[in-house]
C-alpha cells in the first residue's frame, strides 16, 4: 500500500562506524604516553652514570712517581739489594786439633782442581809432612776404584804439585794446603762414568780421618792427582817509599 504525502523520517540511533573513528586517536595518544612513561621509569633505576647521554667521568691526571715515594726496599735497577753476608760457622774441632776443608772445584776444559785446607784449630803446634791419604767414596759412603797418584801424574802442569815434600807446622790457627787434580773425560763409551760424592782424607798415613762432601766428576780417566801439604803464600809487603831530599825539605 502506498502512502501519499511526508514520509515520517526514522528515530537517531546510535553510529558505531563514527564512534570508533573517533576513538582511535585517543587510544594512539594514550599509548604513547605510556610508552614515554615506560622509558622514563626504566632510565630512573639506572645509575645516573649509565643513564643515556651522562658523559662519562674524566681520567684521573696522571704524574711522574718521585723516587722518595718508593718503598726503600725496593731494588733499583743496576743494583741489587744489600744484604747481610752469614758469616761461615768453622767446623767443630776435633780430637786430633786439626780439621780439613774442601773448596768447590774450578774447571777449564775438562781439568778440575780442588784445594784441601788444614787448618790447626787446637792449642798446641801442629806437624805434617808429605801427602794427604785421599780416598774417593760413592753416595753409600764406600770407597771407589781409583788410582791415587801423588804429584800432577801426567793431568796437567800445576804449582806445587811436583814439588818436594816439606814439613809444615801450624801455629794454632794457621792453615796448610793441599791440591787434588783429575780429569772428567770420558775416553771409553763402553766404561761408565765415575762420579765421587765425597773425599775421605787424612792428613798423614796413620792419621785420624775426615770426610769432605764434594762431587768427584772423574769420568772414566780413574786417576786422581795429589800435591804435599804447603803452607799458604804470605802477601808481599810493599817496602817504606823512602822521602826524596825535595819533600824533606833538603
């Protein structure tokens, strides 16, 4: 049926298309601002040293260090620390009054020498003439295979090794000396090696013995050469320089 005349217009209702375009800047401005909250929280629990854009704190100034801010212990260079030399404990003299010492052998291609010292640590005069008795001992304190030849025996020419023997008394604290003189070649492939661990001396035939702990490297040669005892050289003093007439006024 159809009707003449206005036609009656329809009741407003609601318009969700236009609502929702218009809701949408709002929630955009919302969430930027929460994400600018965000930021701002999470740099706030940062130090303010690792804070975005803190310029990071200046090196300390650097400086010569003097030399009296050193500690004084402190070695310095061409220089060694001092140090307090021990003073060497004489060993305990024995019944006989006398006691024998050995010092560390020199060495130059393959010839050892070693000095024997005799030192009379008793109260009264003591003599001795000719070699000492020496004796080559293994690490168990036993006796080696070699041959003791007194003199230099062919090893090399040494001072004093030929020389005659002599008799030599020793004021209660002077010293007499004796050398040892051997090889540490090995001629043989086949012979083993001889190395002594110690000396077993006595400053006569028949005289009460000692033990002197030194490395005997005699490699297979088995000789060892011995000089007499002799006293130690005394330093040549030198004579008064005489005054001229000039410095005397002459």
């Amino acid at each position: 049926m159809t009707t003449h005349g206005r036609t009656r217009a329809r009741p407003a209702g609601p318009d969700p298309v236009g609502r929702r375009a218009s809701t949408l800047p709002r929630l955009a401005a919302l969430g930027t601002t929460a994400a600018l909250l965000g930021l701002l929280t999470a740099c706030g629990t940062k130090p303010a040293s690792e804070a975005v854009g803190a310029p990071a704190p200046p090196p300390a100034p650097s400086r010569p260090v003097q030399a009296e801010e050193l500690p004084s212990d402190l070695p310095q260079y061409g220089r060694l620390p001092t140090r307090t030399p021990t003073p060497a404990t004489p060993p305990t003299c024995p019944e006989s009054g006398v006691y024998v010492q050995g010092e560390e052998p020199s060495a130059a291609m393959g010839l050892r020498v070693m000095s024997l010292k005799l030192t009379n640590c008793g109260k009264s005069p003591y003599t001795v003439k000719g070699y000492p008795t020496v004796r080559v001992l293994d690490g168990d304190g036993k006796p080696l295979d070699i041959r003791v030849v007194h003199g230099s025996a062919g090893i090399a020419t040494l001072d004093d090794f030929d020389a005659a023997p002599r008799q030599v008394t020793l004021r209660p604290g002077q010293t007499a000396v004796a050398g040892l003189a051997w090889r540490n070649t090995v001629t043989d492939a086949t012979n083993p090696a001889v190395n002594g661990q110690a000396l077993d001396v006595a400053p006569a035939e028949g005289s009460p013995r000692q033990t002197v702990t030194e490395l005997i490297d005699l490699g297979n040669t088995g000789k060892l050469g011995v000089s007499p005892w002799h006293t130690l050289k005394e330093p040549r003093e030198t004579p008064a320089t005489t005054a001229s007439p000039a410095s005397r006024g002459g």
